[in-house]
C-alpha cells in the first residue's frame, strides 16, 4: 500500500500542504473533543494549493487513509490527520526531492 500512496501522493506537493495545514497550529486553537482528538474545521483556502483542487486533494488524502472527516452540528466539516497521514507527513512520502532523487 505504500507504495500505491508514495505513487499518488507522488505527482504533487500539494498534498503536503493539505496535510501540514491540519497539522500545524491553528489560530484561534482549537480545543480537543471529548475524546481528546484535535478536530479542524474545513479550510477553504491553503497557500500553495488552488482552490478549485482543495476538494480533489481532500477526497484523495481521505481515499488513501491520511485523513479522515466528520460531520459536526457546530462547525459543519471538520478533519483530522490519521496516523498513517502523520506518518506520510512526517517520512516525506512522495514528495518531489524524494522522486527526483530515485530518478
């Protein structure tokens, strides 16, 4: 399977950025849910990533196990890493750097 991801993830950035944008800080914070998962509202827009590919990339990282989503009465779509999604973070997989060097 991780090699199915590194391929897909593989053909942009973008993804990355997806990914640090429901990882990294957020302003105002956000208070952890009953279970103490950090849940993050929907982000219309992320530097780097054209709006129109937001929903594309949302779908694929959810599609490949990086994130997962949930329906909130407050918020309305909120995200989540999932720990595979840190761990695809975190290794780089796919990255450019990582698939030019192969080349």
């Amino acid at each position: 399977m991780l090699d199915f991801v590194a391929q897909e993830l593989g053909r942009s950035d973008e993804w990355r950025r997806v990914l640090e944008a429901y990882h990294g800080p957020m302003d105002p914070p956000i208070a952890p849910d009953e279970n103490g998962e950090l849940w993050r509202p929907r982000l219309a827009r992320i530097d780097g990533v054209e709006p129109a590919q937001l929903s594309r990339l949302h779908g694929t990282l959810i599609a490949l196990g990086c994130l997962k989503f949930e329906l909130s009465g407050k918020v309305g779509v909120q995200y989540q890493l999932t720990p595979f999604g840190r761990q695809t973070l975190e290794r780089g997989i796919g990255t450019s750097a990582e698939t030019d060097a192969a080349a």
